[in-house]
C-alpha cells in the first residue's frame, strides 16, 4: 500500500504534533562529568518520574553510558534509604 501524500496528509500530521520538539542531549556529556554519584541527590531526583520510575534514555537524551551509571546511582540510594522507592513512600 503506498504512503499517503497530499496537503491532507501533511495537516493530518501538523494537528498531531503541535508542540514544539527540543532536541535531546545529553547532560553529562555537556558537563563533562566523568562518573554520577549516588550521593548527588538533586541531579537523580530530576531523572525520577512523579510515581517514582526512572524516566528512559530514550525521553532524556541521556547516554547509554550514563544512563547505566544514573540507574545504579539511584538504586543505591533507595537502598540506603536517600530516595524513596514510589511516590507513596517519604524520604
């Protein structure tokens, strides 16, 4: 089946993304951090969603890299207790 093409095509596609798209980057790179800390509350509560998951690589830009270091840094500090685990839990 061939692709659809034609001006309605292209407003069908406008109306579904109307929002403005900021290209991702990676902010460790930017910074040039060479490992993450699980210490360094304020930069991992901003990779943790409202219900508590860590938020993907793929919706933060992060790399691969650090965003296998971001993970064991946050896991270690729900372990000790730093972070809670969901958003019903305090910290």
């Amino acid at each position: 089946m061939p692709r659809p093409t034609g001006k309605k095509f292209d407003k069908r596609r406008q109306q579904q993304n109307p929002l403005f798209k900021r290209k991702k980057f990676c902010r460790f790179t930017a910074a040039n951090v060479d490992h993450i800390d699980y210490k360094d509350l304020d930069t991992l509560k901003d990779f943790i969603g409202e219900n508590g998951k860590i938020t993907p690589a793929r919706l933060t830009g992060t790399k691969s890299h650090y965003q296998r270091q971001l993970d064991t840094a946050i896991k270690r500090a729900r372990f000790l207790a730093l972070m809670p685990y969901t958003d019903q839990h305090k910290a």
